[in-house]
C-alpha cells in the first residue's frame, strides 16, 4: 500500500511488468518505493535477524542518512538489510 503512493510507482511497475518478472520480484522491487514513501528508515527480509545492530527508538540513521547495505557480501544477489532516508531510498 505504501509503494502505491509512490510518485512514480505506476510508471515503475508497468516497466517491470514488461520485464515478466515474478510476483516475489515485483514485491522486492516495490518494496524500495514503498521505503521511500514512508520516509525512508531500516529496512530487511522478514528472514533476517539484524543483530549485530544497536537500534533504538529515535536512534539518527547511520552514515548521515545515506543509503547503507550491511550485508557482509553485496555480490550475493538481492541485498536483505539496508537503511537509508527517503532521498537515498
């Protein structure tokens, strides 16, 4: 729902459509709109236990704000734990 409200989500999925992606993909994708929209913030599978991560309420996003992947491998594929404000998202 939040993706949905995404100044360019219409345009963003109709150009995944064309990729005939599935269903999981797409979500993967919509999900960084939806990060976006909500003002950015920590973001991870719902199979990943970041718990290396100190995080408490209020806590200011690490690196200033700017978009931050924690895995330990980024050649790995789809990244699982990020943060970023909503400019970076």
């Amino acid at each position: 729902q939040d993706a949905q409200r995404h100044p360019n989500f219409e345009t963003n999925t109709a150009l995944l459509q064309e990729l005939d992606i599935t269903d999981y993909d797409m979500l993967c994708f919509q999900r960084w709109m939806a990060m976006a929209v909500v003002g950015g913030g920590f973001m991870s599978d719902y199979d990943v236990y970041p718990l290396h991560k100190q995080v408490s309420k209020g806590l200011p996003l690490p690196n200033g704000g700017k978009f931050t992947n924690y895995d330990p491998n980024p050649s790995s594929g789809v990244p699982s734990f990020q943060s970023g404000n909503a400019e970076e998202w």
